[in-house]
C-alpha cells in the first residue's frame, strides 16, 4: 500500500554520528542552511531526528524547544545534495508513458469469485483488480465524499503525517491546515496524506472492509477480541494501542504525487478502494532474487538517481480508476503515481495465506534497518496468538490466561472428523515456530496472556505432526469450519463506543430526562445521500423488509455536523 514510503529508510541516513554531521555542514554549510532554514548551529546540527505523533522512539535524539512549536522530521542533512533538491535522476513522465511495463501480474475477478473458498483453492499470491466493488462485501460513502468530509469526521485537530513527495519526509499538520491545502488551487509543493489511520472516528461508521477480509485477518480472528474492544484512543500511539491499528486507512493525494517503491510492512496484504480520482502501480513480485535487489536498492541510498523497476527482470503496471478495488498480497515491491487528485480508502492484514513470505519480510525489514515506527505493530507478539489459536482450535487446549480475560470460547465438541489444514497454513506453523526460535530473548516478545510459551510450542509441534499428511482437496471446502481460526474464532461483540448507558452513535442517556432531537445540517455528504440498503438499521426498515421496530437512521446517512 501506498504508505510510508520512508518505511525503507536504513538507519544509517537517521544515525549519522555527530562528528560526521559537522563535517558535512563544514563543506555544505551555506547551501544546508538555507535549505533548512535554520541557522549554522541551530537544531540542524544537534543530532535531532524527530518522528512525529509518536512518543515511542528511544532511538531518537530529542533537544529541548519550545511546546508551542510543531515539531518535524528533520533529518535533510543526511541526504545528498541532489534528494535535498528533490531532484530524480529519472523522469517520472517516461516511466509513466513506456511500454516497457505492461498490464502484467494483475488477475481481474468479480467480487462474487473472490471468497474464502477461492483463497482456500488458490492462496493469495497475485494481485486482483475488481472494476467495482459488487459482490466484495465492501461499503465505502458515496462519490461525492470530499476532504472536508473527512475532516469533520476525524476532527480537526487530528494531527496527520505529510510526506512531502520532493524529499519522500514526513511533516506535521493538523487536518484543518490539511484540507487548506489540499483545496488551495496554487500549491507551492507536493504533499501526500497516506497514513490517516481512522479507526475509532466517526469515519469508520461509513467504511467496511470487504467481507474476505474480515474473515481472514488475524486482528480479527486471532487477536483477543477483550484488547481490541478496550481500544480508545483514534490516533496510533503505540503507549496506546491495544492492537494492531492498521486495519482502516484514508488515503489523500494531490495531482502529482509519487511514493517510491516499498513494500508494507510486516507483509501485510493490502485492499485498496479509489473513491475519487486516479492511482497509477508499479509492481514487481517478491522473488527471492527481486527482494535481494530492493535491499541492495534501499541500502545503497540512490533511490533518487534509480528508478527500481528498471533493475528487475519485469515489472508491471496497472492504472487504477474511481470505483476500481485492488488487493496487494505480501511483500509484493509497488511504487505509486497519482495522475489526478484522488481520495483512497484502504487498509493492511495479515492472514494464515502468506505466512511464509510476511516472515520474510520482517527479516527484510531487519536487514535494510527499518525503524519501529514503520512496522506493523505487535507483529511477534500477534505470531503467538496465532499459534495459540490452531492449538486451541485443533487440541482443544487454550494456553491463554483465563484471569486476563483472553479466554476464548470452547471449542465445539461432537465431531470427531478430522480438519485438513491448507499447505500454505502447514508451512506457515512451522515457518512461525522457526522465527520466533530464532529470535534474541529479549526479542521474543511473549504476550502477558501466554501462559506458558514452551508448552504452546510443543503444542504446535504436535500439530503440524498430526497435519503432515492432510490432503488440500479437503481444505478447500470454502467453509469457515475448514479454517480452524475461522471456526474458533470469538464472536464480535455490538457494544457501544462508550460507557455509562451510551447506546451506538446516537449516545443518549437511559433516564427519564427530557431529550432532544437531533436536527440535520443537510449540508453533509451524509445527509444528502439515499439509504444504502446494507447496514443493521436498513435492514430493519419496512421498506427493505424487516420490522421497523428499531427506528434508526440509515448508518451511511447519519449528519457528520
């Protein structure tokens, strides 16, 4: 996914020993400056790398300033002249315009043909292209859903982070100064909002992931569902995540916006939905011989003078339009051009179809030094829980701490008949127990739920023993029960968002008080849109067929004032 494309930054370019910084401000110092804007022995030379809306990073080196300040990410002096610039070495327009990359890679599909059965039979190791969204289970807001929108959804004061295209950095601004710019008609540069991660606002009332998704991915089948549900905070800092919050991105991009190649992190899959406006992919598969190449290419530091693409032996592209729907597998290298100004809905998973290459990648990220903020969260503490889920689920023996809430419900008893498990889930198991083996102690990240990590390990062994021989004809029966995380997994609870007698959005108090009702601005997207027919409460309208009792408001139609 288009996100965080300094996600393959070597640490090098962020740790540069003081002494070498001002030896290179000695030779440079006028022109770093002024590029800054900072004086000679200003914060420019003091070693500071700031990561914003993160308060994690013990590997930055912080100088005090003043609080009123906004902070930036400001490590200019680790780049080459020419990336200080924001200068290419290739022209984008010609990487654009060549038939050198063709519409290769890319399975188009119907949504109704993709399903769980489909991953069960095929694995999930091409992009798809769905021209619309029909049959995917996926709910996005209507067309004429708009930036402001977005803001009076997520609030204004939510603080984004901006990666300015020239030099591919991440800056600071508030949504209100966001949408500014973004409707400002003479923009004096380039920016692109990728990491809008809006779970826990009012703005994931009006998007649903598409229904394979919410069956595969491990946050929802795996994760104890008591963390998830305890989650408050909307923004993503890590001292405050229950859990991997990486499931519902918005994406805002201006005409002229490029991320360099990357790959997401942890291996997470990605589905991607164009709303308005227009993406152009670069993708190239995740070979072994291809992801050797991006780690030479990501440690090099020559990104700018290199365009990836042309040192594989192919590399495809796909133009997306509004209304298309793209899923990513793992570790798959994309780069990302936006011909028109577009706004994207989208979100990462990590699933039981691509074990193997999402380890993988974890090591890749290792190698080529990517940050912890660039990482999927909790990602060695999530393979844990995946182990724990198939042995509870195939021995019926739960390893996690029942005093912590984590219990998860029993497995159903009364069938005997043997459960095949799929050869990509065999080989993930084994893949996983091997990882974390190989892990430091004090990387091993065991879950306070985990009672005893040893006993679960041997556990597993006894299943993938027990499973050696199942047959994958009869793992793709395309049930739930053919999964046996699908089968186990806890039931997802319709509680509200808050305490203390709130029932859903409306947030009215139990009492005998006298209430008011609530009035529409009329103005919104929301107000000015039909009932979409697929939500709890249509479903219960007497026009759709149900009973009318429930007399709520269409969840796509609720006034964002």
């Amino acid at each position: 996914m288009e996100r965080m494309v300094g996600d393959h930054m070597p640490a090098e370019s962020k740790m540069v020993p003081l002494g070498l910084v001002l030896m290179y401000l000695y030779f440079h110092k006028l022109r770093i400056c002024r590029m800054l804007k900072a004086p000679l022995f200003g914060a420019a030379i003091s070693g500071e790398v700031d990561y914003p809306d993160q308060r994690q990073h013990h590997f930055s080196v912080a100088v005090c300033r003043d609080r009123k300040e906004r902070k930036h990410y400001i490590d200019d002096w680790a780049l080459g002249d020419e990336e200080i610039e924001g200068r290419r070495s290739f022209h984008l327009d010609e990487k654009i315009e060549t038939d050198r990359f063709p519409q290769c890679f890319v399975k188009e599909m119907q949504g109704i043909d993709f399903n769980l059965a489909y991953l069960q039979k095929h694995g999930f190791n091409m992009p798809l292209l769905f021209r619309d969204k029909a049959g995917l289970g996926l709910r996005v807001p209507s067309s004429n859903f708009s930036v402001n929108d977005v803001r009076m959804c997520v609030g204004s004061r939510r603080v984004l982070d901006v990666m300015d295209v020239n030099t591919q950095k991440n800056v600071e601004m508030t949504m209100k100064e966001w949408q500014k710019y973004y409707e400002d008609t003479n923009k004096d540069k380039l920016l692109n909002v990728i990491s809008l991660e809006f779970s826990h606002t009012k703005l994931e009332y009006y998007v649903q992931t598409p229904t394979v998704v919410r069956q595969i991915d491990w946050v929802d089948c795996v994760w104890p569902k008591h963390l998830k549900e305890s989650q408050t905070e909307s923004t993503n800092v890590i001292d405050e995540m229950m859990y991997p919050k990486v499931q519902k991105y918005c994406l805002m991009s201006v005409k002229g916006c490029y991320t360099d190649f990357h790959v997401d992190f942890g291996g997470t899959s990605v589905w991607y939905h164009i709303l308005k406006g227009s993406k152009i992919f670069w993708l190239i598969p995740p070979t072994e011989r291809n992801l050797q190449l991006y780690e030479h290419w990501v440690l090099s530091g020559k990104q700018a003078d290199v365009f990836f693409g042309d040192t594989v032996e192919k590399c495809g592209r796909v133009t997306l339009t509004s209304g298309n729907t793209f899923f990513i597998p793992t570790g798959w290298i994309h780069a990302v051009y936006t011909p028109l100004d577009s706004l994207v809905f989208g979100g990462n998973f990590l699933h039981s179809f691509g074990i193997d290459k999402q380890l993988k990648t974890a090591q890749v990220e290792d190698t080529t030094h990517v940050p912890q903020k660039f990482r999927y969260p909790f990602f060695t503490e999530m393979l844990w829980y995946v182990l724990e889920r198939y042995v509870h689920c195939l021995l019926g023996r739960s390893h996690l701490d029942e005093g912590g809430g984590g219990e998860p419900e029993p497995v159903k008893s009364g069938s005997n008949k043997h459960t095949h498990l799929t050869p990509q889930e065999l080989h993930g198991l084994k893949a996983i127990v091997m990882f974390l083996h190989s892990l430091p102690t004090n990387k091993k990240n065991v879950p306070e739920l985990i009672r005893d990590p040893i006993a679960l390990i041997q556990d597993v062994r006894t299943v993938v023993e027990q499973h050696r021989y199942d047959n994958p004809e009869f793992a793709n029966c395309g049930n739930r029960s053919s999964t046996p995380m699908l089968s186990g997994a806890t039931k997802q609870k319709h509680s509200s968002r808050g305490e203390g007698g709130k029932v859903g959005n409306g947030g009215h108090q139990s009492g005998t008080g006298p209430r008011r009702r609530r009035t529409r601005c009329k103005k919104c997207e929301a107000c000015q849109r039909s009932d979409c027919g697929d939500c709890s409460f249509c479903h219960d309208m007497v026009k759709f067929g149900g009973s009318g009792r429930a007399k709520q408001t269409c969840i796509m139609r609720q006034c964002l004032q």
